[in-house]
C-alpha cells in the first residue's frame, strides 16, 4: 500500500509540474492564461520590484539549494528516498505557482516590434526555445528527472540503477541545451516591458550560477569523465571546439 501510494505521490507531483510548466510558457509569452507577465495590478514601482525580486529570489534558493548533494542527503533522513525527487519538483511547482499569482507586472515597454513577419519570427523563437527545454528533458531521462522513475521502481520492488555518462544528441553540441532553451524562450519575445526585462535577466543570471553549482556535482560524481567532456563541449553556445581531433566520449546526460 505504501508502495501505491508513493506511485500516486510521485504522479500528483508530476501533473503539478506539468500544470506549471505548460503556465510558465503562457506566463512568458503573454498568451492562453489568465494572467501572464505583464498583466495585473501594478501597484506603486518600488513595491512591484521589490515584489517580483523577492519571487526569483525565493524560486533560486529553493530549486538550486534543494539540488545540492548536502542538502539530499540531509533531505532524505526525513523524506523517503523514492519520493525525495517528486517533493523537489513539487516544492518547485508550487513557487512557480506562487509567482505567476504574485508577480507585478513592470509595464514599462523598452521595445515593441510593429512588423507582423518580425513579431511572429520572434514568437517562433520562443516556442523553439520552448521546444528545446522539453526535448533536453528526454534526453536526460524525462521521468528520473521528474521523478516518475523513481516511484514506479520503488512500486515494482526494483532498486534505482547506476545510469552511466554518455553523450547523446544536443549534448554533443553544448553541455546544457536545457538552459540554453530557457534563455531563448526568456529573450526572445516581440514586446519587452521592464518587468519582462527584469525576469529575462534575474533567470538568465540564475542559470549561469546554477550552471557552476551543477557542473561541480557533476566532476564530483563523474571525474575526469566530466572534466574531459567540459574541455570539449561547449557550455551554452555552440562554439567551435578547441580541439577538433578529440571528442569526448560521456555526457552531461545525468543530472
């Protein structure tokens, strides 16, 4: 029973993300939600600004800090180990959840693209960058990342296996294609408020930083594996490789 219901948790927890994920798009885009990022009460400047920096404040401590190894293993003293991913997902969800209810809008426009070509080639941008995140996803093991592997192994009576580093798809070309994708999905827009701006850059700035606490995990737990591959592979931006005769042989496809 206990078994069962660990599987119901991990599958609430991924509709949850699934909820948020599929609002976060409208949220960006300003399209098909009810409130996306530049509509709603505005409220006085300071208050606003203060508002949406205290929401991507709390949402990088929370999703970096509960990825760290340390915090895992303390974690998992109180949270069984089969649903420890799912509540992190959860726990994230929710604080998206929480922004998109909370965040004021900082209509100030910086730019407006008028030609209709323009601003459907900048809404295609989007979407791609959209499209990347969701595919890196799968590349990396969709349902371990979010959890679902792990409730359906402990279901089964079947330990979690040691998934080894390999290279496959984008992750040839740069080291975090999920990122990169959040980046173009965040910049690429037809209408750049000042609140837009704002989360454009707080998230871009997360990311980098999220970048170095990851990959440090990354050596910890891969070596000269991982260290090999950061030498060869780009970070986020396909940039010719240094050395064009060495290719690695692993990948950052575990996270």
């Amino acid at each position: 029973m206990t078994r069962m219901l660990a599987l119901l948790y991990g599958l609430i927890c991924y509709l949850v993300f699934l909820f948020a994920f599929l609002y976060a798009i409208g949220f960006v885009m300003g399209v098909a939600v009810p409130k996306h990022i530049d509509s709603g009460v505005t409220g006085d400047f300071a208050t606003a600004l203060g508002i949406d920096l205290a929401l991507l404040g709390l949402f990088a401590v929370q999703h970096s800090g509960m990825a760290r190894q340390g915090f895992k293993r303390w974690w998992t003293r109180f949270v069984p180990a089969p649903i420890e991913r799912s509540t992190y997902v959860l726990l994230s969800s929710l604080v998206l959840i929480l922004m998109f209810w909370q965040w004021r809008p900082l209509p100030q426009m910086l730019w407006n693209v008028q030609d209709e070509t323009a601003r459907w080639a900048l809404y295609a941008l989007g979407a791609s960058g959209w499209l990347l995140v969701l595919a890196s996803t799968f590349l990396i093991n969709h349902f371990d990342l979010f959890g679902l592997q792990q409730v359906w192994l402990h279901a089964r009576k079947r330990l979690q296996p040691e998934v080894p580093f390999v290279v496959r798809a984008l992750y040839r070309i740069v080291r975090h294609p999920l990122y990169l994708g959040f980046v173009i999905a965040f910049w690429a827009t037809p209408s750049m408020s000042l609140g837009h701006l704002l989360f454009a850059i707080a998230t871009t700035g997360y990311i980098l930083i999220a970048i170095q606490l990851e990959e440090r995990d990354l050596v910890n737990a891969y070596g000269n594996d991982y260290r090999d591959y950061r030498r060869h592979v780009p970070m986020l931006l396909p940039w010719p490789k240094r050395d064009p005769q060495s290719r690695p042989t692993v990948d950052s496809s575990q996270r």
